[in-house]
C-alpha cells in the first residue's frame, strides 16, 4: 500500500483502522472512511472499470458520484458507485460491463470497430430487416446493461420513512451550512440534507486549510450539532422534489418522504471535464477530484501532474498539489490572458512552469491504454482551436482539468425554477424560482467563501420571511468580481476522435458534428439521437457541454440554444427503495368470518369480499355452484348482500330528487313499495340499477350495485347540490348488513322470526315493511332478483351476524343452504335480469339493456333524459338477448366477452354465461345485433382453438317467466 | 405529491379527493337543439388556462370548485358551488 499524507482533520479515514476488501479477485486494504476508488487509488490500481460503448480503460474521474468510471457490484447490490461506496471488511467487487474480467474484457474489441459504430448507429443498422431483429435483440441483451441480477438474493425490507418541517436546506457546504443555521435562529423547524457523509460541502477539500475555509467549517459544524429545532442528515440523496413540496429522500436503508413548506437549494457545482483526445483514460481527472483524494482521503492523486486550468481553482489547486508533495509538470492555462489574482505569482514562486494561453490536445497513453505517459500541449489560436503547429510534450502521469463548473440545478428545475446564461460568469443562473424556492451558494454564482456564507443568509432570512418569522433587512447578493469561473468552450477537435463529451456513453466531439449534420439541430433532438446525459449519470458532466457544442453548431447563444430539463432521480434509487407494501384496503362484511368459517371461498367484489360459493366435498366448483342454485329453486337459500349500496334520501325534496335521478317515476309511488330504478349519466348510459323503497312520504331508501355504491353516492351528492334539491343523504352502505332469503320456503322459515304477518295479502310481492327479525328491527323488501319467493331482509352492521345465524338455525328443517356470488348470477341470469357493468357497459343505453319500460313517460327532467329521447329516435345498433345452447358437450365452451357469428360476420358478444343451469341446458346473455334478435335465430359463437359454439336466441327470462313462483310456497309444491 | 384545500377541511392530501370532471353550467334544455345538447354532453374545452373544475373531498363528501390552470397545475381556488354566483 502505497503512503497516506499526514492526518488532517478535513480527512474522512481512519488510519488506525485498516479494512481489507477484494477487487476483480484481488485483495487490497484500505481504511474505515475509504470509498473503494480512494482505497484503490492508494494502492496504485488507476484502471477501474470499462466504459459502457467501447469498453475503453476508465479511472477515478470526479470522486464525487458524477461518473460512473467505477461502477462496480457485489454480488447483491449492483451498479454502486465505488467513488461512494464505503469499504467494509470483506467486501467482494467486481466491476460490471466486463466479459472476461476488466484486464482482459474481450468486449474492448468494440473500440477497434468505433470507426463503424457513427452516431445514430442503432437506430440505423437495426431496424431493417425487420425479421433479423430478435437476434439483433438478443444480441444486444447480451452485450448492454450494466450489472448483473442476482436471482437468489435474498429480499431486503426498505422502510418508508415520513418527515416533516418548515425549512429544507439541501447541501451542506459552507452556504448551506450558513443557511440552516440562519433559519433555525428563528423558531422553525429546519432539515439540512447533504448526501456525502459529513457536513462541509467544498469547506473540507477546496483549499481547506486556508483561513476562511477553516474558520466558516469549525464555526458552522459546531453550530448544526447546538441547534435543537435543526435536523441534519448526511449521507443522504434529495432524489426528487415534487409537487407542492414534496420531497423525497433517499438514503442506505430507507425512502424518506418529506413535505416541506420552504427549500433553499444550495445544491452547488459539478466540475466539468475539458474535452481534448483521450481524455477519458485513467489518470486524466477532475482537479477537484484530486482535491477530494487529498483532503478527504489522505490519497495523494499524482506523482507527476500536468494541470489544466481556466480559473483560480485551477491555480489554487496547483498550489494544494505541490502541498502534498506532487511534481507539477507543467501549469496549462487555457486563458489568453492568464489569471489575473496574486495566485498566478504564489504559483511561479513555486518554480511551476505555466503555459497561458495554451491547451491540452491530447492525454498520451501509455502502451494497452490503461494509463497515460504524458501531455501533447498547443496554442490556443484566436479562434479559440489549437495550433497543432508548435507541440510541447511535458511527461506526467496525471493531468488534471479545472476548467470550470455548471450547477447543480436538477433540484432546482424539479422545484419549478429556470435558469439563464450568465456570461460575466459563464455560467447558468437561476432567473425565476417559485415563491418558495430560493438557491444559494455556487449554483447561485457565489464563489467564494465569504460571501458563499452570505448567500446562504440572504437565501435563509428570505425563507424566513417568506414563512412569516420575520421581516428585517435581508443582505445583498454580492456581484461576482474578477475573471469568470468557467472557461466558455473548453472543447478541442482531434482527428482521432477519443475525445468524448460523454463518458457513460461513450460520445466524441464528432458524434455531435454528426448529429448535428443530419439535422439534430435541437437540444431535446440532439440528446435523443446522441444519447448525450442519457446514461446513469444523467449528464452531471456531459449535459452542458454539449449544449455548448450545439450552441456553437448552430452559431446561437447558450440562451437561444435552451437547455434540457432535469426529472427525477438526481442518482439511481434502488428499486427496493421504491417497492413498498401493497395498501390494498378490503372491506369485509359483518358475516365474513361465518363465510370462512363455512368453506366459502372468497372473492373480491369492488373494494368488498363475498362468498364466492361455498366449497362442499366430493363436490367441485361448478358442482357445488349449480348445488347452491338448486336449493334456492327447490327449498330455500341465504345470501349475503351486505355490500349493496343502501342510501336514505329524506326531505321535502325526496321524491322530486328521485325522479330526477333515475328514470322512472316515484312521485306516486305508495309507501310501503320499492320500484326497480335505473339511473344513466347525461349521455344517457345506464350507471346504475337498484331499488327504490318508499318508506314514508318523504323517506326513501335505496339501493345501488356493490361496486358502483360509492361513486353513485358522488353522484347523488353533486346532482341535490346542482339541483337545489332540499335533501339529506346517507350513505348507511357499511351501517347496515344484508342477506336475501330466498326460496319457496322462506316465508315459512321466516314467520316464526319476525312480528311482521308475511301472507301473500299483507306482503305482496315488491312490498317493503319494517319490523324486528330475529329481535332487530329490520327492512325488509320483497324482491325477485333470483326469481323465488324472497325477503331481502336489512338489519344494522353489528346484528347481521346474529340475524344470520338464526335464519341458518331456523332454516335447517327446511335444507336451507347458503349460497354465494355465483349462485346468485345463475339464479337471476335465469330470471333474465342483468347486472349493470356486467351486462352492460360504458355506452350501453337503456334501450339496448331491454329496459326502456323502466323509463318515466311524460317526465320533465332526469339525467340524461334528453340524450335519452334522442337514443330513442335512432335506430338500435345492438341488443340484449337471451342464447340457449342446445349442446354442452363442446371441447372448447364460449366465455363471456367472446364473439358472436353469423354467416362468418361479428354480430355480437356474450355478456354472461352459466354451461349449467338449474334448467338442465347452458344459457347466455348476449348482445346481439336487433335484426338478429329474434327467437330461434341460430348463432355461432367464436371460441378458444378457432372453434364455433352453436347457440340459440331465446326469449327471456328463461326461468319462470310470468313470475307466478313469487306466490309459490313450499306445501303448495308438494 | 399535491396539496388541494378543500373549503370545509382545509389542505388535505391530493389522495382523499376525487376529480369530478370539468364545470359545466346546466343549459336550457327547452332552448337548445340536440346538436348542441350533443356538444355540451361530449365536448370539452382542453385549452391552456384557469379552468374550472369539480373536485369531492372523499372523507367528509364534500363536492366543491377549484380554479386550476392545467398548464402551470396551479390552483388559483377552491370554493363551494353556489348556483347563482357560477351561473355563467
């Protein structure tokens, strides 16, 4: 292991605690605190990883998780950044996007063909002939992704986490330091995020030991540990920010999600590469990533360094570097007129030859391109190109880049700022941020430390005051003085075309001029067709030169040229992050356990669960359907229908409101009666049908289908609001249970329970009392849904039970059987009556349905009674019928929704089905074109295996059609 | 995630509400022929601007208008209807 520098305390390591860890198969040590690029980087291993197209040689590059030169995985997690990743003892990595390891790589084949891979190469070579593209895609499988699954892993449970507060800082450096501190002097809660693990942002490795560095860190990181109502978390992502404030946090174990009323983003700055030949081999970095080595790492980055510079960073990091013992080579100015500070004469001082006025043109690889041997330098010509006319080797075998920064704006976009192009600064600049919004620091073009610590303050009291604590003086944005921070074009042409813009990709300069040629002459067109900022660094380092390679294309400012926005993540979030429990609420009915507990199986109905049917032994299902279905027919049934709709509509309106709901009419209707009601939408689709009950003059109780209750409910709430209908609804859907007895003998099953006089005279058919059952008061309604004699019988939630258990003890001497969903859609579909978003659908009309009598005549409103009278007028187009089918013997039986034939032409579609009835033959309902509609017609119905079921219509109901079983009783049977 | 504020409960999670579909003043059905019923009933203005919408906080049943500009997702306000204000 290579030496660490002299203990610091900016350094994040321990050098007391060595961790041994495994990369590619071999072992290295590093200390607690090391990322494994750091670690590796001590240990003399440069080469990393293998870029995504070419599988060129990659290197530590930003050391700051803006590349992804070293993206490695350990077997469980995969894609991990290794600039971020924390060692651990025993940690086993390997980096992803090898065939063969990374020294051998058979991949980097790929690179001796980038001749043949241009731009656009995808979109062009695979797409024709279209019958070669699945082993096109299988190839492409193979060879792309990044990272492999491992299906064995065990599953790893992310919580989510819920935060709250008034203030989010998210940047810990010196003006989001400054920031939070500010605030929380002012009684509110604020929460200050920083992704890295401590808190300092550049404070702790841009010229860390300089006075104003030192002194902002010791007085700020004591004040965040002293501030009670301030919360700060480190390691920890913002990784999206949405609407109204909404926040979320990503870190190791858990999603937190945030809601904040304000935000100051002091999100800062990504250095930017310079683009020049081989700038992407290990050993050409970032100068704030040979910062980072150092001050955080103890790493010292180079031996022999040649730096690029634009601005005072570069200079001041020429200064760091020699600090820690590194040999400058060589200082490149890439500025006609070199740096302006008193840093250009520290340096000299230094004896470091500088170069103004000069660039890089090409990083020269050592022999296997793994590392470099040196710097080709040129002149930079009066049009901002190298001079390839006069070249100066210098050996290094490091070159850093300080060419400048662009902030670090995805957070600010999401939050609904935008920026403009600052050329005193070169840089974008936020121009328009929401009321609670505010940016400070570098991404705000504050540079340096001083007024950094300003820039937070003013951002923080603005907060402040836009929250209402207080309403002082607010200090000024001071200007940004002096030459700017960011070189405009720092981007060199070369013949040999490895210079790339973007390094996930793999992108040249050419490929831009490329694109460019062919038209991409847009920013949004340009990224797609390059791929440029597509990759999972989202472009921290590609994005904005590349705007300016377009800006310069197209001979327009950055400006005109438009920036891309940024969405979420700001860094991959793991999917397990983002996997949560399913909250899938389920209402169950006061009788649910009494179902389980007797076999029944479940099923979802809407939001509700219901008897399926009940499983019986030796039975199968349909065996036991068809059983429960013949009890009802022969002896008597017990259904739970707890999850109707049940609305009360009381009120002087009532009646009025009624009529004007549904079709029908129930001004007249007597109390003591319920109606049969359809209620359609203004486009006159049927939405709902139920009963009607009138319980007194203005009290009416009604009923709606289970999985329609609540948004007819909605409905019922809007129209009494729109209407001016003097009415109060309750919606009792979950206060009261139901079940509906049924058979020939449940009137005299029921007798014995109730006080109310159940013969035919007293109770007729469609009559409606309310009593006691079983001791609970009670409505009941007789009603003919499955075609027997019946009571549909209401009692509240907490005594359906009870109410059930005594009809099932009561019914035993009669068989009784309970019987479940299924039953009860054979019974009625024998009865032919339909069942609303089952039978029909979204553009079904009531005359289509067959239920035009249930129509008012002479009504001056109902909804959708005008879309109605002019249905009536056309023509039908479809509908609905009963099928009988006079064999069931076919291999392949039809399902509802399949298609219906004639003469080889779709004529219609099945809606429901039952292959056996208690009438001993399967039957159907259908929609079936009018002409067709007639009885006997023979139909064929499409089925599995490209078969046809014979089917014929029938007139319906099937079962008892002049409804005499409603006044059949069991001794008359017999 | 959004905020609506209902006039009755006050800012609540986007989640407890139910968009009921944009605002439209019930016509003269006596002074109008079915072509323009026909417009009325299937037709909607999709164009950039504060538009007026019905939203239901689910929890308390309360139906109400919000001002939304369905460019910017801005909800300018949100009032309880009141027949005569809104006709238009």
């Amino acid at each position: 292991m290579s030496e660490r520098l002299e203990p610091c305390e900016t350094h994040w390591i321990d050098p007391k605690c060595p961790v041994p860890f495994q990369f590619e198969g071999v072992s290295y040590s590093g200390y607690e605190g090391d990322v494994l690029a750091s670690a590796l980087w001590a240990n003399g291993v440069r080469f990393h990883g293998r870029s995504f197209k070419y599988h060129r040689a990659r290197g530590a590059y930003s050391m700051a998780g803006h590349d992804i030169s070293l993206m490695v995985e350990d077997g469980q997690h995969t894609n991990l950044r290794g600039d971020q990743l924390v060692i651990r003892p025993g940690l086993n990595i390997r980096a992803v996007n090898t065939l063969g390891g990374l020294e051998k790589d058979w991949y980097r084949v790929t690179e001796w063909f980038s001749k043949l891979l241009p731009v656009g190469f995808y979109y062009k070579a695979f797409y024709t002939p279209k019958w070669l593209f699945p082993f096109y895609e299988k190839q492409m499988r193979e060879v792309a992704g990044l990272g492999r699954v491992n299906h064995n892993d065990k599953i790893e449970k992310t919580p989510k986490d819920y935060a709250d507060c008034d203030l989010l800082v998210v940047g810990a450096g010196p003006s989001g330091m400054a920031a939070a501190c500010t605030a929380a002097e002012h009684d509110l809660s604020v929460m200050l995020i920083d992704e890295n693990p401590h808190p300092g942002g550049s404070l702790g490795w841009q010229n860390p030991m300089c006075d104003p560095s030192r002194n902002a860190r010791s007085e700020y990181i004591h004040r965040l540990k002293g501030a009670p109502n301030l919360e700060f978390r480190a390691g920890t992502q913002v990784a999206g920010v949405y609407a109204d404030q909404w926040v979320a946090l990503v870190d190791n174990r858990r999603l937190t999600k945030l809601r904040t009323r304000a935000m100051v983003l002091a999100t800062g700055c990504f250095e930017q590469p310079a683009v020049f030949q081989n700038n992407d081999l290990p050993g050409v970095m970032l100068g704030s990533a040979a910062q980072r080595l150092m001050h955080h790492y103890a790493v010292k980055p180079a031996e022999v360094a040649v730096v690029l510079a634009a601005n005072s960073d570069g200079y001041q990091l020429v200064l760091d570097l020699i600090e820690a013992g590194v040999q400058i080579a060589c200082l490149v100015d890439l500025r006609r007129d070199g740096e302006p500070t008193d840093l250009d004469q520290r340096v000299r001082e230094r004896e470091v030859r500088v170069l103004v006025g000069y660039g890089i043109d090409e990083a020269v690889p050592q022999r296997g391109n793994k590392a470099i041997r040196g710097a080709s330098i040129c002149p930079v010509d009066d049009h901002g190109n190298l001079d390839r006319k006069t070249i100066i080797r210098c050996d290094c075998d490091t070159i850093l880049v300080s060419v400048g920064w662009v902030p670090n704006a995805g957070l600010i976009y999401q939050a609904g700022g935008r920026f403009e192009y600052e050329s005193k600064l070169e840089q974008l600049l936020p121009s328009t941020l929401p009321d609670n919004v505010f940016v400070s620091g570098r991404a705000n073009g504050v540079y340096s430390v001083p007024d950094k610590v300003i820039d937070g303050q003013r951002a923080a009291l603005s907060a402040v005051r836009y929250l209402g604590k207080y309403d002082g003086p607010i200090p000024g944005l001071n200007e940004h003085v002096g030459s700017p921070p960011t070189h405009p074009y720092p981007i060199f042409s070369h013949p040999n075309k490895k210079n790339f813009v973007d390094f996930d990709e793999d992108i040249h300069l050419d490929d831009f001029k490329n694109a460019h040629q062919e038209g991409y002459d847009n920013v949004e067109l340009l990224k797609r067709f390059t791929t440029v900022g597509m990759g999972p660094t989202q472009g921290k380092l590609s994005n904005f030169n590349a705007v300016r390679i377009l800006a310069q294309l197209n001979g327009q400012s950055i400006n005109q040229t438009g920036t891309t926005t940024s969405r979420p993540f700001y860094n991959p979030v793991p999917l397990g992050h983002l996997a949560g429990r399913r909250f899938h609420p389920v209402s169950r009915t006061a009788i649910h356990e009494w179902h389980v507990k007797n076999q029944a199986q479940m099923m979802y109905a809407g939001a509700s669960m219901r008897p399926e049917f009940y499983h019986q032994e030796d039975k199968s299902r349909e065996e036991a359907i068809l059983g429960e279905a013949v009890c009802v027919r022969h002896h008597v049934g017990l259904i739970d229908v707890s999850t109707l709709g049940k609305i009360y509509v009381q009120g002087p309106d009532a009646a009025s409101f009624l009529e004007k709901i549904y079709a029908g009419r129930y001004a007249k209707q007597s109390v003591g009666k319920l109606r049969y009601g359809i209620a359609c939408d203004e486009t006159g689709v049927i939405i709902e049908d139920g009963i009607v009950v009138r319980l007194a003059e203005d009290r009416y109780y009604v009923t709606a289908t289970s999985s329609g209750a609540s948004a007819f409910f909605r409905s019922l709430q809007r129209w009494a609001k729109v209407l001016q209908q003097d009415v109060t609804l309750v919606n009792v859907t979950s206060q009261l249970g139901a079940m509906n007895l049924a058979g020939p003998a449940s009137r005299e099953l029921l007798q014995p329970l109730t006080d109310i006089d159940l013969s035919p005279t007293s109770f007729p058919f469609i009559g409606v009392r309310e009593g006691n059952v079983a001791g609970v008061s009670a409505i009941l309604a007789r009603v003919g849904f499955v075609g027997e004699l019946g009571y549909e019988i209401h009692v509240p939630t907490s005594q359906a039970l009870h109410v059930w258990e005594a009809l099932m003890r009561q019914g035993k001497k009669f068989s009784i059987q309970p019987f479940g969903v299924e039953a009860q859609r054979l019974l009625r579909l024998e009865k032919g009556h339909l069942i609303v978003g089952y039978d029909t659908d979204s553009m079904t009309n009531p005359f289509e349905a067959n239920v035009a009598w249930a129509i008012g005549k002479k009504k001056p409103f109902f909804v959708g009674q005008r879309s109605v009278e002019i249905l009536r007028k056309q023509p039908l187009l479809r509908i609905l019928v009963g099928i009988r089918f006079l064999k069931d013997d076919y291999p392949h039986w039809p399902e509802e929704c399949h298609l219906i034939f004639k003469n080889g032409k779709s004529v219609g579609r099945i809606t429901s089905l039952s292959r056996r009835s208690t009438l001993g033959y399967p039957i159907a309902m259908a929609f079936l074109h009018p002409d067709l509609a007639k009885s006997k017609t023979r139909v064929e119905i499409r089925v599995a295996g490209d078969q046809n079921v014979v089917g014929e219509v029938s007139d319906m109901p099937f079962y008892d059609p002049d409804n005499q079983r409603q006044e059949i009783t069991k001794k008359e049977l017999l | 995630m959004k905020i609506l504020t209902c006039p009755i409960n006050g800012p609540r999670p986007i989640q407890e509400f139910h968009f009921g579909g944009s605002f439209r003043p019930l016509p003269d059905l006596d002074d109008m022929t079915d072509d323009q019923w026909a417009d009325y009933v299937f037709n909607r203005n999709g164009e950039p601007g504060v538009k007026t919408e019905w939203w239901y906080h689910t929890a308390s049943g309360v139906w109400f208008l919000a001002d939304r500009n369905n460019e910017t997702d801005e909800v300018v306000r949100t009032y309880l209807y009141q027949p005569e204000s809104t006709d238009v």
